[in-house]
C-alpha cells in the first residue's frame, strides 16, 4: 500500500524524434505500449531505436524478435560509433514457436528478479506473429496471450521496465459496411496496453503518421510526422 504522495511520475524513453510530442516526452516506464500498423509502416525502426538508445546510456534492453527479422546492420547504423558499447547492452531471444515465446517471458521474468536494476526496455517485435501462424485452437490461444500480456504487465509494473510491444493489422467491416482496419490481438492486446499508437505510411517515401490511439493521461488523437532515416527515426 503506497499513499498518493510516494507516488512518483513514471521515466520515459525518448525515441529522439516526432513521436515523442504526442508521447509527453517519450515511452513510459512502468507501463505496456502497444504500436500497430501495416508492414513497413515503422514499427520495427521505433522499437529497434528505443533499445539503441537505451543501451547507449549502458541500460539493459531484452529484445524478444519473433519474426526473425532483427537486422545487425541497421543495429550498426543507428548505433554509429557506439555499437560495440550497444551491442553488449541489447540482450535478444528468438522464439520460433507461440510456446516457445511464452517459455522465454517466463525466463526473462525469473531472469528479472536479479538483475532488473540495469533493464530499461523489453521489446516484443512482434506480439502476434506466431499467434497468428499456431495451430492450436483459437480459444487456447487467447488464453495463452492473456497469459503472455500478464507477464509483460507484471514485469513493467514490478521492475519499472518500459514494454514496448509491436502489432500487426487486419482489414474488417463494420455494420455499415465499411473498410475498417483493425489490431489483430483484440480485445485481449487493447486491455493490456495503456498507451496505443497507429502507424500509417505517409505521401514521402520514409514519411510515417503516428496517431495516439489511447493514453493514460494524453487525450487521443494526436498526430506526429516523423521519418525513417539512415541513423534511426526522427
């Protein structure tokens, strides 16, 4: 039990660029952040500069890279001169399998419980991506995702760890029968994650729209340009 008083304004993670004005300054520890959009849309970059950054102020990051798509090169180029002191600092898991995803949060989340004093960052690239390829039952993968979402909750709010996780999209149709683009995850990722962020391409070619989505003490709504650039986001 705390009094309102101990309480303390969670720190946040600067991803140096446009984003961050919509964030209040950037993504916040202690809470799970929840970025979705098409391909391409700049997920990856985001996440993969978040943990960058982290680890140049010699912080833990733990990557968990689901889709086998973690690039050591754009590592090096958003790292510059920095990448061997960053390269020690970004620890990476790469499930191959739904369970297997689940076995490494329970890992890590042990892991924690020692060593969670030097750990900014976890970052699950992406939530759903062997979700979506499983052939389990779909109720059993729900409750297996609720599962997975309890732990990532559990580790930010235990550890003051910042969660970033990345989500993919799905075109539906409301009642109106209109196009309607979806997270995939639904209610189950949309209840976990307190701050919510849509990625859309933009008219230039590295030009991307974030829109906040949901916000715990941010109205919704808010828009940010930024750009995709050799040495990360900005």
């Amino acid at each position: 039990m705390k009094v309102l008083a101990n309480f303390e304004d969670n720190h946040k993670i600067p991803s140096n660029s446009a984003i961050d004005s919509i964030l209040g300054g950037g993504f916040e520890k202690g809470t799970i952040t929840q970025i979705f959009g098409p391909p391409s849309s700049g997920k990856s970059n985001i996440t993969l500069t978040l943990a960058v950054n982290v680890a140049k102020n010699n912080r833990k990051a733990i990557y968990i890279d689901t889709e086998g798509g973690i690039s050591i090169d754009r590592i090096k180029q958003i790292s510059g001169s920095d990448f061997p002191r960053v390269a020690n600092n970004i620890i990476v898991f790469e499930p191959t399998t739904f369970l297997e995803q689940n076995d490494n949060l329970r890992s890590i989340d042990v892991w924690l419980r020692k060593n969670h004093e030097d750990v900014d960052l976890l970052v699950l690239d992406s939530a759903v991506a062997l979700y979506r390829v499983d052939d389990m039952k779909s109720a059993k993968l729900n409750k297996e995702l609720g599962k997975q979402m309890g732990i990532l909750s559990k580790i930010a709010r235990t550890y003051d760890i910042a969660v970033v996780l990345t989500n993919q999209i799905y075109n539906a149709f409301d009642d109106e029968g209109n196009n309607d683009i979806r997270a995939v995850g639904g209610t189950i990722l949309q209840y976990w994650s307190k701050v919510i962020l849509q990625l859309e391409r933009g008219e230039e070619i590295n030009q991307r729209t974030a829109t906040l989505i949901r916000h715990r003490s941010i109205p919704e709504g808010r828009k940010a340009i930024f750009s995709i650039t050799s040495e990360g986001i900005i």
